[in-house]
C-alpha cells in the first residue's frame, strides 16, 4: 500500500471514475482430496480505490456459493480484508472483523457470503482476499472487465490434462484481452484406498488402507495478464451492460483418466433441457395435480371456449400464488406448499400454471428463460436460464403466459422477459426455441384540443390518450396503487407549469382492456410574444425535452424492448385576433428502409389548426453500426416536435 495511492483524487485515464480496481488477481488450480477425488479452488485478491460516496458501493461483496446438498457444496475461506485511509501523514489500517461476514441462503441451490468493509471514506483504498473451494468441475465465468477501470489484472487457469475444457470468450465485447494457453507440470499426491488380501496381511480378514502417491500430472493453462482496461461504457437504453463485459466462460467438454474411456461431458440445448425436465423440481412438479383440480374444475365449470379458458386460469394462479421475488428454473418451496402458502418463486408459480393448463386440456409446456438482467446463454449450460414462463400451442399460434405479474396477460410478458428466445421442453424430453419478443407494436394514441388566450399567453384545453399492450403494462406498473390525485400529482411534476384538473383512468387494473386516460389542462407561458406575434410548439408539454442520444459513436445496441407505434393528433383552436403568419412544413422521414418512420401532417382549417403526427419503430434492437442513421432520424423526430408555428395579429 502506497501514499501515493491513497492521495490520489480521481483516476488518470478515467476522471469520472467513482473507483478504480487497482489491482485484481484470480488464480483456479485444482487438488486431490482423499475421498472426493478432484476439487477446484478459486483464490482471489482484488485493491480498490475509492474516490467519492458513489464509490461506496464497491466496498460491499458478495460472493455466491453453489450449495447443491447438505454433502456437496461450496465453501470458502481465507477472507481477509482491509480499508486503509490516508490520516496525516500515516496510513491507518482497518481490518474486518469476524462479525461483519455473514450468509444469506437464496434459495434451495444458492447461498452468499457477503461482507462490508470498515471505515470507508472518500478516498480510502480496499483490499480483500478470500478462497472458494468447490467440489465440483464446472467453473464460473470469469469477468476480465468491470464498470471501473482495472490498472492491473492477473488471471491463470490450470486444470490437469484429464479435464478438457473448452473455452468461450464473449464476441460482443469491446474490449478484448490477450488469452495465453500453455502447458506445465504440477506434484500431484493422490490418495487412494487399497485391499490388502488374506495372505497379504497379518490380519486374517481383508482390509483396507490408504495409499499415497505422488504424481507429475501435465496442466493445461489459461492466462491472461493486462494493464490498464477500460470500464465498461455506460449508455442510455442497454439491454443488459453485462452482455458486453470482455469475459470468458469454460464449459468441461470431456474427461480422460489413464486407461479409462472417455467421458463426455459436452451439452447440447436438446440434452440440457431434457436434464432440467427430468429433475423433481422440475418434471416432478409439473406431474402434481390433486392439490388444485377441485378448485380448478369450478373456475372453468360451464366454459367451453379455449380462447377465455386460458385468462380464467392465468388470473385463477395470480389470485392464488404472489411471486415472492426470487427466480430460478426450479421449484423453490414446491407446488403443492406455494398453492397452499400463497406464494412461491418464478418456477413455482408458473410450474403450476402449465400444469393448470394441461389439466384443461391444453397442449401446454414450460419455458426456460434468461432475463434481460441475467444475459443471453453462450453456449448450452443450465445456469444460462434464471426464470419459467409457460406457452400454450393453439390454432397454430403460440400463447406465451406468465403468471407472476399482475399486469400480464396471454402474450405480454414482464418486459424483463422479452430477451431474445426462450427454450420450450415438452413431456417427451424434446426442445425448441420459442421467439419472445413481440410482432406486434404496442399503440399510444393521444388526443389534444386546446385554445391559446393571448392575453396570459396561455393554453387551455383537454387531453385524451388510450394505451395498448406493453405500453400499458408500462403504465399501470408505474402507477400500481395510485390513486387519481397522486397520478395526477405525478402529471403536473413531470411537466412543469402544468395544471391538471378532473383527471380519469379507465381499465387501470382490468389487464385485457387498453388503458385510457383524460385530463383538463392549463399550462401557463404556452408561448412566446415577440411584437405582434405569437410563437408556440403545438406540442406543448408533450414534446420530447431531451434527446437521449447524445454521443457521435454507439458501443451497443439501443434497446427499445418492444415495438412501438404513436400517434398524436392535436386540434388547435386559434384566438380571435390572430392570423396564422407560418406553419412548419409537413413531412415523412424514414429509417433504414421502414425500420423506423415518422410522418407530420399540419394543415388549417378556418380557426382551427389541425395537426397529425406518427411515429413507428419496426424493431426493437438498433444495431451500433445503425446508431449514426438513426441518430439522425431520432434529431429529426425531436426538432419537428419543437417546431413553432407563428401568429401575428391582425
């Protein structure tokens, strides 16, 4: 530890940095355990500098454990810990103590070691160790870049040559490190327990004994070594900032001890979703019925109809089970205990949905799915999954449903689901890919009448707006126990020197209907007067304030989640006195050949001015090469919002 670290006030190459690793090394080399065989340890050492509050939260870790059974699981050891702070002209020294480690159980397969280190401070230096040991093969991905920049990174793998690994770093990186393989030998003892016949021992019985032996076992080793790496760059509308880190990821493809056969250990999609159905926790809870056919039978008594069946059992699960806030791809407390208790985690809940929906007769499965958080899978592994939804096959169409949301319903999801594909599996083991994202655009279609008083330079007027699928859902979760005033209060906070008065929301909570809205306005300093003229934007508080799109390059896609189509139409009536001086020009501006499209039509008619204004995204992802043309067209759409039409007076 250096003075001249704990001095420093901002990093060199990054001055908007609110921490910076200095120093992270993660070593995983393996040893044999008598008993069980090959073990991996993963020892890590990481230095951090803080430099402002914001970086305080890099002074909390968490480290998760994979607990598969009382017998197996992981553990760690070793923590040590340090905060040091400049005090004068001395460095002191804190060190954490035993009581501020503690563990937290997640669910059934998962626990987290999580400590905070002592006496952090605005420039205070953080240093940590600790060492998992884990008894199984499978290694977790390994992180080579962080949201702070790294000064000085040191990363080495070595396996026996029995375990083959395959390797996969993340392609749509930025930032790409240099990867080293190589070759080395390690003094393995390896312990083993062996018969001793009669005959052979002076007992008269067979038995047992240990035997030790030492080993040189070639390694097969992974390294990396870098200085300097950037931070991962933020960036308004990213699906998921982790899906860009620069990491990589070891899946075991076979292993090969001496004189044995070959065992593999290379996944497909096919062979990990059938493993993940024939788990109890999974297949098992989907066979469970008897707890809900009764109550089930009663809901659906005297309806005939697939298509209002499937709401009647979505909301009958929603009215049942409330998602208690974990995900995961197995049944955490079990079908049975979740319908019993009223809740249960994603898989439990929807688990039994599907299991539900092949009680009324539905061709039915599960679907496993990575969230926008969780990232999208590589390659073929069981933890490339995080949450279960349910489809339905019917008519040829695919119903996707998710019975965790109170705002879902047959094919709107939680937007944290709609991330690319999911996997379905059927009964018979069988999987395919199952498209998420939406076909269809979600519809905004507002309305606006107002009149100008010249006199206060006021507008005055009503407000109509009607919202369909996602941006609904948007709607009601953002509002979820609102009342009328409080929406209303949250109207005029967002749109200063708005008045909103004799507010209505229909269908806030009636989940199968578009939402609508409508409102009475009075905005103050509506326009401008310059002489005898009058400037405004005819959109008043509905124009976009802001481009979000800012920067001249694009590092990752934009995200927009769902399509979407809006359509503003306004009807002005002008005050009396005044004529219309100029109107800005309608127009039609397009975005990679129907990607996107907006169009503005103004045109008067006697008193009235009347305005239509169209905006349709095509696609939800736009692509960083795209991000020049669509900034562009994006500047467009906000100037043409914020055009003025001029009065003068007559």
């Amino acid at each position: 530890m250096s003075k001249e670290e704990l001095k420093e006030t901002a990093h060199p190459q990054n001055s908007e940095a609110d921490a910076a690793v200095l120093y992270r090394s993660v070593r995983i080399y393996f040893e044999f355990v008598h008993d069980e065989g090959f073990i991996h340890k993963t020892e890590v050492q990481e230095r951090i500098k803080i430099y402002n509050k914001q970086g305080f939260a890099y002074a909390t870790k968490q480290i998760p454990l994979y607990d598969e059974s009382n017998s197996k699981q992981e553990g760690i050891s070793r923590i040590k810990a340090y905060t040091y702070n400049l005090e004068g002209d001395k460095i002191v020294e804190d060190k954490l103590r035993d009581d501020g480690i503690f563990e937290e159980k997640n669910n059934k397969y998962w626990k987290v070691k999580k400590f905070t280190m002592p006496n952090v401070k605005e420039g205070s230096v953080i240093e940590y160790t600790y060492t998992v040991e884990s008894p199984f093969l499978f290694i977790d991905e390994i992180d080579f870049q962080q949201s702070i920049p790294i000064n000085k990174l040191d990363f080495k793998f070595s396996a026996p040559e029995y375990f083959n690994y395959k390797t996969v770093s993340n392609l749509k990186a930025s930032y790409y490190p240099n990867i080293k393989n190589s070759t080395d030998n390690k003094n393995y003892t390896i312990s083993y327990t062996k018969e001793a016949a009669v005959g052979l021992t002076s007992d008269p019985e067979t038995r047992s004994r240990r035997v030790s032996n030492q080993m040189t076992i070639k390694e097969n080793v992974i390294s990396v070594n870098e200085q300097n790496i950037p931070a991962l760059v933020k960036e308004p509308m990213v699906d998921n900032l982790d899906n860009y880190r620069a990491k990589i990821r070891f899946e075991l493809n076979y292993i090969k001890y001496p004189n044995s056969p070959i065992e593999g250990y290379a996944t497909t999609w096919e062979s990990v979703s059938k493993k993940i159905y024939d788990s109890d926790d999974f297949g098992g809870e989907l066979n469970k019925t008897s707890y809900f056919e009764d109550d089930l039978d009663n809901v659906l008594a005297g309806e005939s109809d697939p298509y209002k069946k499937i709401p009647l059992i979505l909301e009958f699960v929603k009215s049942k089970v409330k998602w208690n806030d974990l995900n995961g791809i197995y049944a955490d407390v079990g079908v049975k205990k979740a319908y019993k208790d009223g809740s249960g985690n994603i898989a439990d809940i929807n688990l039994m949905l599907v299991a539900m929906l092949r009680h009324a007769g539905f061709d039915a499965n599960p679907v496993l799915v990575s969230t926008k958080s969780h990232g999208v899978p590589i390659f073929p592994t069981r933890d490339g999954f995080n949450y279960i939804i349910g489809v339905v096959q019917l008519d040829g169409n695919q119903v996707l449903l998710d019975a965790s949301s109170k705002f879902s319903s047959p094919n709107i999801l939680p937007p944290k689901v709609l991330n690319w594909q999911g996997r379905l599996i059927r009964k018979d083991g069988t999987s395919s890919w199952v498209l998420l994202i939406p076909l269809e655009p979600s519809k905004d279609i507002s309305m606006f009448n107002f009149k100008l008083d010249p006199n206060d330079l006021s507008a005055s007027g009503q407000f109509k707006e009607q919202l369909s699928d996602y941006q609904a859902f948007n709607y009601r979760n953002e509002y979820d126990n609102f009342s009328n005033e409080n929406i209303l209060e949250d109207l005029q906070r967002d749109y200063h020197g708005l008045e909103v008065s004799n507010l209505n929301v229909s269908n806030l909570n009636n989940v199968y209907e578009p939402i609508s809205q409508s409102y009475d306005f009075h905005i103050n300093d509506a326009m401008e007067n310059i002489g005898d003229k009058l400037y405004f934007s005819p959109f008043l508080f509905l124009a976009d304030e802001e481009n979000p799109f800012k920067s001249e390059i694009r590092n990752y896609p934009i995200d927009f989640i769902f399509l979407i189509s809006d359509k503003v139409m306004i009807n002005i009536t002008l005050p009396e006195g005044y004529a219309v001086e100029s109107l800005p020009e309608s127009a039609k501006v397009v975005f990679n050949d129907g990607d996107g499209e907006f169009s503005y039509l103004i045109k008067q008619n006697g008193a009235m001015l009347q305005l239509i204004m169209v905006f349709n995204l095509n696609k939800t992802l736009i692509m960083p090469e795209e991000y020049k043309e669509f900034k562009q067209f994006f500047q467009m759409f906000a100037s043409k919002q914020a055009e003025q039409i001029v009065l003068t007076k007559v």
